[in-house]
C-alpha cells in the first residue's frame, strides 16, 4: 500500500521527498570524498547512481526499513542534504538514524535542527522505541553534536564496519522513548 509520503518543516527546514529535479544535488552530496569519508566511504560513481537513488528514496511504504528526506532551507528552498531511518524493525520498534549535510551548511546548527525534527518523527509517529546512532569515530563533528544531543554514548565497536580497506571503528548512541519524553 503506497501512501503519501510524510512532509515535515521545522524552523529553518523542509523534510521532503527527493525528486528527480534532485540529481544534481543528490551527485553533488554523495560523490563528495570528504562527506562520504565518514558515511561508507562509497561514493556516487555517475548521475545515474544518483537518479537511482532518487528512485529507492522518494516513495515510501509503511513496513519497509528505511524512510529518507530530502532536506532543504526554507527560506529560498535550496537543497542542503539528506537524512533519514534505516534497518527499521517495526516488530521491536528500533530503527538507525543518518544524514549528511553539504559543506556549505555545516556548522551552523542545522544538523541539530534536523535530528530534533528526526528524531520527534520517529518517537511520535513511527512509534520507535529506541533510536540508534552508528558514528565513525574519526568523524568529529557528528561525534560533537551527539555529545549535544539527548543522546547518550553506549560504547565503542572495534572494526565494525570495513570502508574499501580499512576497518572503521564506530561509536554507538542511543535514545529511548522514555529518554525522549524527559528531555523534551
């Protein structure tokens, strides 16, 4: 069953579903080296991996595991990124939590913003228990702001995850329903 795919805004952003419109962006975003230095290190080849990527994340359907949005200001409707769930278990109401944003718009609190946003989406309407957040722990900036978050650290995974060559150790956080309910 194909329902409408959710929107959402909070103060400066617009979650939305990607379009084909996109393509230019989404190759810009995910063929970058350095952002995908800390997301998988695999990186968008040519636009057609972007127009499939379009085509995987702009529908949604309930029960399937992952949900993602196009991110854009609100102000002047500029594309800034992409963030999302994945490895969504309906059954024990778990799910992980991404984005990515783009150079230009790191570092001004816009990635707070958006996981607040997230993380509000799947408390309250995907009715998750708990939410996950798998960080490379070379990535500072996304280590920082899960410090800031409500978020709480659970541990370190030695080699987790292997990126081309090299094995990647990953931080792993953590927040509750109950937690969520607390802090808000």
């Amino acid at each position: 069953m194909h329902i409408p795919f959710p929107v959402m805004q909070s103060e400066h952003l617009l979650f939305r579903p990607f379009q084909y419109t996109d393509v230019a962006s989404v190759y810009q975003l995910f063929s970058d080296p350095e952002t995908m230095r800390f997301d998988g290190g695999e990186i968008l080849k040519d636009w057609r991996e972007a127009i499939d990527f379009i085509q995987i994340y702009s529908v949604y359907y309930p029960g399937i595991p992952q949900i993602r949005w196009a991110v854009e200001l609100r102000e002047d409707r500029r594309f800034i990124g992409s963030c999302g769930f994945h490895s969504i278990d309906y059954v024990h109401k778990k799910a992980e939590i991404g984005g990515e944003l783009m150079k230009p718009f790191r570092h001004r609190g816009l990635a707070e913003e958006g996981m607040r946003q997230l993380v509000d989406f799947g408390f309250a309407t995907l009715k998750l228990n708990r939410l996950t957040a798998k960080i490379a722990t070379l990535n500072k900036a996304a280590n920082a702001l899960m410090e800031k978050s409500p978020f709480t650290f659970e541990g370190c995974l030695k080699q987790w995850e292997r990126w081309g060559d090299t094995w990647v150790d990953v931080n792993v956080y953590r927040l509750l329903r109950s937690e969520w309910r607390l802090k808000r």
